[in-house]
C-alpha cells in the first residue's frame, strides 16, 4: 500500500469510496440532478437507456458513499443529493492541489 501524507485509514476509505462513485458518467448524471432537487429513483430511471436494476444500483453506489440520501414516501423511493459529502469531495481536490 502506498505511504500516505497526514490522512487517516479511515479518511483513505471516504476517499476511494467518493472517487469511485463519482468516477461513472451516469453517477455523476444522477448526482447533479439530484443536487438539483429531490427525484424519486424510478422518475431517474425512466431519463436512462438502462434497466430500473441498473439505475437502482448507481444509486445504491452513491448512497454507500455517502453522496446521496434516499427516503421513502408511500411506494417511492426519492433520493436527495448532499451537498456537503460534494464540498468534501471538493475539498479533498483542493487539498491535493496544494500539495
């Protein structure tokens, strides 16, 4: 494993976890409409050329990273976007920058 500067196993996890949900075009999609206002998982399903399961498993994906927040209502699903893990992200690049 590669000797890391000052930042924690644990803040290395957040890391790899944030990157890797974001490294997929169609998360990056899901995120920006769901910063953008609260959708229910199946409204964002019927925008992709891809199965209902698919689109459920990039959510699930950006979920565990803790990118997004996902509630119920009746039948649906609606999932949020959160800003804050997004200004983490931004602040592990700014980080990175000043290296």
């Amino acid at each position: 494993m590669a000797e890391t500067t000052g930042a924690s196993p644990d803040d290395e996890d957040r890391a790899d976890a944030l990157f890797h949900a974001l490294s997929d075009r169609t998360r990056r999609d899901i995120m920006r409409r769901v910063l953008a206002g609260e959708h229910s998982v199946s409204v964002l399903a019927a925008k992709y050329d891809m199965s209902f399961a698919a689109v459920q498993k990039h959510v699930a994906v950006l979920e565990k990273a803790g990118l997004l927040t996902k509630r119920r209502q009746g039948r649906e699903q609606l999932a949020s976007g959160d800003v804050a893990a997004v200004r983490s992200v931004a602040s592990m690049l700014t980080e990175l920058e000043q290296v």
